[in-house]
C-alpha cells in the first residue's frame, strides 16, 4: 500500500505586533440567527468600559427587538427579511476610542433597505461620552461647520436634499454623528437627515490639521517586529480517516482556546472568518496560523450574500481577503457562504473554493454540549466536513469532547486544504489501480 504523505512545510513571514496593552478588552460579540422568515447577522464591540459597554449593548438589544417584533412573523413569499449589524471599532489612543454602530434591514415591506448608523466617542479618562464641542475649540467651531458643508456639497451633490442641509448644518448643529483618530474628524449623516432614504450614509472628513482641538492626541505607535515563523512539518496518512472541522463566524474570545486545545491535541481545523474582526483578533490568528490551521473567508460583515448585487459580493470577498493579507500576511483560498446560501451569482464570480459541510452541529440552537457532541460525532465518516462556530463557549466545551471521540475512532484531524489534496491523492491512486 502506499506510504505516508508529508504535507506542507511551509516558511512564513509574519507581522508580529507588540502593541501596548491597556485595561481594555478588545472583543466583538456576535450573533447570528437564522430562522423561517428571518437572517440576523449582528456584530458589535465590547471595550470592556462598562457605562460604554451596557449603552451599546442596550442599543443594540432594543434594535434586534424591534426587528424581531416587526419581521419574525412577516412571511414573504420571495425572500427573507434581514437584520445585520456591523461596526467600526477604533482606539485612538489609550484615552480615546470610537466606536460606530451601523444597522441595515432589508424586507419586501419596504421599499428601500433601511440603514442607519450611530457613534459613540468615549474619553477614558473623564470615564463620559464626548460631543464634538469637547473636541473642537469654539472659536474655529464657524471654520468647522464651513468645512463640512463644503465637502458634503462636492461629493454628494447628487444625494443632498440642499434646503435640509442649510437648516441642519449651522454653528448651532451639534453634530451628535462623528469620530476621530490623530489626522481628522469624521462626521455622519443618516439618510433622510440631509439626503433622500435611499441614500447611503454620508461620511466626511475633515483633517484636525484645519483647526485647533481641545485636547491632546499622541499616537500610540505599534512596534511592528518581522518575525519568520516556521510551521512544522505534517504528517497525513490517506490510508486513515480523515475529518475536517470548521469553525464560522469568528474570530471571538473563545477562537484562542480552541486553538489552544486543538494544538495540545494535535488537531487543526478551518476557521472561516469575519472581515470586520480580522484586526481585532490579530493575535489569535496569528497563532492560529503557527499551529497549522487554515483562515477562510466568511464575508466581511455576515450579510445574506446571495441578495447583493456582484460589485457588493466582490467586495465583501475582496476587503475580507486583503484585511486578512495585510493585517497576518496570509491568502486564504476557501470561502463559505453566510447562511449556507449559494446562488449562480456567487458561483460564478469567486475565485475561492466554495465549501459547504456535510454535518451540522446547529451549535448556534442547541444549548447542550452533549447535543452538540452528539450531532457531531454519531453519523460521521470518513471525508466529513463539520460546522461548528467558535463564538459560543459551548462549541469550545463540546470540541473537547468532540476530538477524543473521534480520536478513538481513529481519525485525524485535516484543515479544508489538507482534505482536498488527500481526496485527489486517493483519486489519483484509484485511477492508477484501474
Ligand atoms: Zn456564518
């Protein structure tokens, strides 16, 4: 028979950072749910600042109420209704962070997606949130609110309803949607505010440069260390089962534990992962990579793909492909579509391998570890691929007793890659033997 294959030995450069780290937490909560009449994928930042913490939290509850109470039970008879929730999740330093909240819905009860988005900017030090008048000193507030109009004229004439904005944006506007890093201020507007509904949000920047601040930026600068990082040699048996275990909608504070025990278990699995949280779990990536897993895309943001136009599906393959190439030097070369779902569209303008599963934990339903051991373990054989998510505390509990059942039963343990090629391996193999 033939021997053992040795897979990959591979040498990479990674972008280790050493970054300071403050009493901040820095995690994204995510939910996502699917039922009859409707898809929520939501995704929010908690900064470990607890009056930050409860008001975004709160938000967030009250808007994924209100969508439940109007679309759960709204049955369309063409598509489902959608709820996602993505957010911008910036630290300024360690006294400032910024933290954007940005809705869409979409149903066939209305005429138009309905998207908004909300800021928060919280000052650590003085433990509040700021306004833009603690931000900017009054006496260049005139200069300010010039600069703004001026830009929301050139580059979103077509869009600006202009006796609206003439109205809203004066010296007395405070301006409640805004950001701000050490180069500029960000400031928002939500559609209908100064622009037709159908409009996107408005964004404009404004570089501090053009005026004085009330308070003092210093850039916390990242020291960023090349480190060539070996990842060892793999040895894979193609006489022996194989299975593959995937992990969606991730990275969270879970993904590291279950690396973690993964490595200590000589396993890996497949992490198909967010865009929007690639930065924030730099680290765990990172060490993912090292321990020989594989990163797949799983879209930027979680929204129902197969609804998007094939400029918006691109771009959410493509930023999710390049936060993850700049932010860990890596290409993944799988993607799993969110809810499961496909459609020609897709199929016919990625350059991923599309992978679906054959055996679904529903961890996402199921509350029992046991349940969740249970589905994974009882009708498995060889090949499998199996969905889990790494967002819940109890896949990590069930993938502990996941590995040694199927240990026992004399599986090893391959990332979607490591399938693929053992798979033409034994084709390959079968062909000869005819
Ligand atoms: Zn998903």
């Amino acid at each position: 028979m033939y021997k053992k294959i040795v897979l990959f030995f591979i040498t990479m450069f990674l972008i280790i950072s050493c970054t300071k780290e403050g009493k901040l937490d820095k995690n994204i909560n995510t939910l996502i749910e699917e039922d009859k009449n409707i898809l929520i994928g939501i995704n929010y930042p908690v900064t470990g600042i607890n009056a930050l913490d409860n008001l975004i939290q709160n938000d967030i509850e009250k808007i994924y109420n209100d969508f439940k109470e109007q679309y759960e039970s709204f049955n369309s008879l063409t598509e489902k209704s959608e709820l996602n929730i993505d957010y911008i999740y910036d630290i300024v330093n360690e006294n400032y962070i910024n933290v954007c909240v940005y809705v869409f819905i979409d149903s066939s009860k209305l005429s138009h997606p309905n998207q908004y988005m909300k800021s928060y900017v919280y000052d650590i030090r003085e433990n509040k949130l700021m306004s833009i008048k603690d931000l900017i000193q009054e006496i260049d507030f005139p200069k300010f609110v010039s600069l703004v109009s001026t830009e929301i004229v050139q580059n979103y004439s077509n869009c600006i309803l202009l006796d609206k904005m003439k109205n809203i944006i004066t010296i007395t506007y405070n301006f409640p949607l805004f950001t701000f890093d050490t180069d500029k201020v960000t400031i928002y507007f939500n559609p209908t505010e100064i622009t037709a509904s159908y409009c996107d949000v408005i964004s404009i920047d404004i570089p501090i440069s053009k005026f004085e601040l009330k308070i003092e930026l210093n850039d916390d600068e990242e020291d960023i260390v090349l480190k060539e990082i070996q990842i060892p040699t793999k040895v894979i048996d193609p006489n022996q089962k194989v299975v593959a275990l995937t992990f969606d909608d991730g990275p969270s504070k879970y993904t590291e534990k279950i690396m973690e025990y993964l490595h200590k278990e000589n396993a890996v699995g497949t992490f198909f992962i967010l865009g929007n949280k690639v930065e924030i779990y730099k680290n765990t990536l990172i060490k993912g990579i090292q321990y020989g897993n594989e990163l797949g895309n799983h879209s930027y943001n979680h929204k129902w793909l197969t609804k998007l136009d094939v400029d918006e599906f691109l771009m959410q393959i493509d930023k999710t492909q390049s936060i993850i190439y700049e932010t860990v030097q890596y290409k993944p070369k799988v993607f799993r579509p969110t809810y499961g779902s496909l459609n020609n569209k897709i199929r016919n303008n990625i350059n991923l391998d599309i992978i679906l599963w054959n055996i679904d934990t529903m961890d996402w339903k199921y509350k029992s570890v046991d349940k969740i051991v249970s589905r994974a373990t009882k009708n498995i054989k060889d090949g499998d691929i199996i969905l889990m998510h790494d967002t819940y505390e109890r896949t990590y509990k069930a993938i502990m007793k996941i590995v040694p059942i199927l240990k026992e039963q004399g599986y090893q343990f391959v990332t979607i890659s490591e399938l693929k090629q053992i798979e033409l391996l034994r084709k390959q193999r079968e062909i000869e033997i005819d």
